[in-house]
C-alpha cells in the first residue's frame, strides 16, 4: 500500500461511512488510484458485513482499471479497451452499474488531486444512491479532496519522519534532543554507545545530571531549578559548541566536544535543545600521551647526560691525579649510565615501532628452559638481596617465537621484580604447560600491584602511584613494550597477587604461532 493510502485510510473508512449514512444506500466504496505510478489503494467499504464487501470490492477491483479509461479517460497499465461485460455505461455522467446479488452497484469516477477515485454505492431502494441529494454528491467530492490531501500531507510527513530517524540513526556523532528542562526526549544509537545508556534509560532524565558534564555549564540555581540558561543556550537555531566531560553508566569519563542549538518556540522562547557528541577522547589521550612523554623524556635524559657529563669533565680535570680506585669507579658510573641511556633509546624506538603498527619479529624454535636460565643469570648478576629460584616442568616443548624478544620480556618482568622488591626476597620463576600454550610466570615479594591499577600499568609510561616507585628510575615502557611484543605472538600477558604476597607477571606464548598484530620480518 502507498504511504499515501496509508495516511488516508482511515478518513476513506470514515467517508464510506458518510456515504451510506448520508444517501441512504445498503454499501458504500472507494477505490483510489494515483495517477503518477497507477497504484491502487486497497478498497474502503462500509454498510454490509465484511465478507459481502470483500466480494464487492472483488468486483470493483478487477473493473477498475477499465472503469478509469472509459469514464475519466485515465490510462492505466492494466486497463483492457472496451472490456467491460455487464457493465452499463453512462461516459456524460461518468457513471457506470453493474448488477450484483446485493442489487446495482453504481460506480462514479471522481478526478481529485493527483488521483482519480471510484465512488461505489449499492441503492437501498429504487430511486436512491447517486439519483437523489445532489448537493450531498457535491459534498462528499470535497471531502475526498481533503481526505486525498490529508493522506498526501501524512505520507510527506512520514517521508521526512523516516528521513530523520535514518539520519539519527547513520550519524557517527551522539545526538540527544532535549525538552526546555533539559530532560532527554530520544537519542540515536551512537549516544547509547558513548554513554552506555540504553534510550529507554536516558528518557525523562536530566542530561547534565546523569552524565554528570563537566564543566557544569549546566547547574542549579540558589532556587533549585536545573533549567539550562538561555544566555549559554543563545538564540534558537544558533548553535554553540562546548568541551564537556561526560561520564558513562560504568563510571567511565570521555571527552567531547558538543554542540548545543536551542530550539525555537513561540515568542522566541526556547522549547528544546538538540545536542550533538563527537567523542574527542582518542585525540585527547594523544595530547596528554605527548605532553607525558614530554615531560617524561626530558627529565629522564637530562639526569644520565648530566651525571655522564659531570664525571667526564672531572676526569678530564684531574685524569692525573686521581688514583686507579676512584678512576675506575667514576668510569664505571659513565658506563652505568651510559647503559641506561642506550636502554631508554631502545624502548623510545621500540615504543614507536608500536606505534607505527608492527613489530619486527624472527622466528624460531626457542627453548624456553634455557632462555630462562640466561635471562635469571643476567639479572642475578646486578641484584644483591635476592634470591631466584627456577621451578620449570622438565617437558616443556619449544615454542616458535622470537628469542631476543622473548628474552627482552622476561629480563623487563625480572628487573621490575628487584627493583619493586626494594627488601629483597624470593623470585620465583615458575611455568605451566597448557594444551594450546606454554605459559611463564614471575612472582616477587615486592610492593605488589592494586587490583585497579592492573591493566594500566601496561599503557605507555604508565606507573604506580606509589612513594616506593616515584623513587625508582624508569619512564614506564617496559611493561608497554612487553605486551607489544607477547601480543604480537598471539599470546597475552597479565598480573596477578603472588601466592605469598608481592606481583606475578605471567605471559603466554602459543604453541602454534599465530599472530593477531603485523609482523616485519628480516634482520633487527
């Protein structure tokens, strides 16, 4: 059926109605053709009961397209010329009867706008139906007119009703349409996605309120009213843009940059907002990632290239006079910090290697027992007040991974396990044999590390927020970079409270490699 019809359904039921009211008659139909595309809307009946019209309007139908060429000269598709067996003809009046078992059926064609309808009725006795009561004819004509216009007028308005909705529902940017008291009316899916509020939730709640936005442009007065104020709002129709923080039902802050236009009422007062979201996070993280690292890198170059520099014009001051004791420990200080500064160039590039979507990887079998036990010895060698265990099932299977890397994960888990061990204690390396995976383990008796933290940690220069580790030296890549590389193998790592207090880090790495990220092969 045509939107059309669809909009003018009911005012036909009701006109069939006023026809057999108004002249008398046992039934009254209407069969409405649109001119522009020939098609027909289902028939409206009244006056007999539903199976006797449903067979009246059998027969009106199957005419119809007839009926249109031979009493108003219209042309549809279907039409067949001249074929109307046991129709009687009257083209000047433009009236046509056939004799049916519930007596004549009487048919008028009535052009209207962009249509033209078949007007039905079946005399109650003779001399009524279309005979008597002219100006009744006169006035249902008029009142198909409207009926026809209305129905029209609805389709347009459904045609546009549906436009937006579609346009609501493809836009990539929260939208949420707001009463004059700032309560929520609708929204599209995109803002149900960045607040994690379902519509049905969001309905009839204040929008401030509940998304708590920040900066609260948006408050209660002294009088308690929460009403959003006309001079934020301006005009109607001018649209103004806002930087807010807004929370999502987890709890969850985002950033946004929005755009509130006012919807004008009567006398230009305003009767809604719409306000549309565009999530700004990403981007927002990306500057406060450059202003971290910024302030990170400067600070942690600067204290390796002062301490070298000053040793260096020391020993170029008095390389002669000092003795081979205090000579060999400056140097050894050189040495040291000039091992950390090439350690912290490493992670920078490996950092953005990351960051430009891959990791350079060579793959190999890897004895995983034996990696352990080098990376133990590296680090046992330049800890004191440790003690390390290794405790590894004797059939581990090798894995196909990238030793160097591997290794480099391992000594990173090691190195945090000392230095956040700051009284010493047991380091447990331990390993489980699962049937898709191998998994590592490395447990301290350190500080440990909050349930909330857990997944931070493992962010770009993310660190504790703790006294022990503001003390210690580091720029918070380690761990970064460490899922960088295991995820590139298709495995996972994570950390969880040892057995006897402190951290365990554990990482998993496939037995059948398959890597989830993009991978670079040749030499490093």
């Amino acid at each position: 059926m045509d939107n059309g019809d669809m909009g003018a359904a009911g005012a036909l039921l009701d006109l069939a109605q006023i026809m057999v009211d108004a002249l008398e008659v046992q039934a009254g139909l209407i069969l409405l053709w649109h001119t522009e595309d020939w098609q027909v809307s289902r028939p409206a009946g009244a006056g007999l009961p539903p199976d006797d019209l449903e067979q009246l309007e059998t027969l009106l139908t199957t005419a119809a397209p007839d009926l249109l060429q031979t009493l108003a000269g219209a042309r549809p598709q279907a039409a067949r010329v001249g074929v109307l067996p046991g129709w009687r003809l009257d083209t000047a009046r433009q009236q046509a009867e056939l004799l049916t078992p519930w007596g004549p059926l009487q048919v008028r064609a009535v052009p209207v706008d962009g249509a033209v309808a078949l007007l039905a009725v079946v005399p109650a006795a003779a001399g009524s139906g279309w005979a008597v009561r002219p100006h009744v004819w006169r006035v249902l004509v008029r009142h198909l007119e409207l009926a026809v216009q209305s129905g029209q007028c609805r389709a347009r308005l459904a045609e546009q009703a549906h436009l937006l909705d579609t346009v609501l529902a493809q836009s990539a940017d929260g939208l949420l349409v707001l009463d004059a008291d700032g309560r929520v009316l609708r929204c599209n899916a995109a803002a149900e996605r960045l607040t994690g509020w379902h519509e049905a939730d969001l309905q009839g709640q204040r929008f401030v309120e509940l998304l708590r936005a920040q900066p609260m442009h948006w408050v209660a007065d002294s009088a308690g009213a929460n009403d959003m104020p006309p001079d934020l709002l301006g005009p109607p129709g001018e649209g103004r843009a806002l930087e807010l923080v807004l929370t999502t039902c987890a709890g969850q802050a985002f950033y946004t940059e929005a755009t509130v236009t006012p919807l004008g009422g009567p006398d230009h007062s305003v009767d809604g907002v719409v306000v549309s979201l565009h999530d700004v996070s990403a981007s927002r993280e990306a500057e406060e990632l450059q202003a971290t690292f910024l302030s990170v890198i400067s600070h942690e170059l600067q204290t390796p290239l002062a301490i070298i520099r000053g040793y260096a014009e020391l020993l170029a001051d008095g390389v002669d006079t000092l003795p081979p004791a205090r000579l060999r420990s400056k140097l050894a200080v050189i040495a040291e910090e000039s091992e950390r500064l090439s350690k912290m160039v490493a992670s920078l590039l490996d950092a953005s290697r990351i960051g430009a979507g891959g990791l350079e990887l060579m793959r190999e079998p890897v004895d995983i027992p034996r990696l352990v036990r080098r990376a133990v010895q590296k680090v046992e060698a330049i800890s004191t007040g440790h003690t390390f265990v290794i405790a590894l099932p004797a059939d581990l299977p090798p894995v196909l991974a990238d030793d160097a890397r591997v290794e480099q994960v391992l000594i990173n888990l090691l190195e945090n396990a000392v230095k956040y061990s700051p009284q010493g204690g047991q380091i447990l390396v331990t390993s489980d044999l699962l049937s898709d995976a191998v998994v590592v383990h490395v447990s301290d008796e350190g500080i440990g590390v909050p349930n909330a933290e857990r997944e931070r940690i493992f962010a770009r220069f993310a660190r504790l927020n703790s006294r022990v580790v503001r003390q210690l030296k580091g720029v918070g890549l380690g761990l970064f970079i460490a899922r960088a590389i295991i995820q590139a193998h298709g495995g996972r790592i994570w950390v969880d409270a040892a057995p006897g207090g402190g951290a365990q880090f554990s990482f998993s790495l496939p037995r059948q490699f398959n890597a989830p990220l993009p991978i670079v092969f040749g030499r490093r």
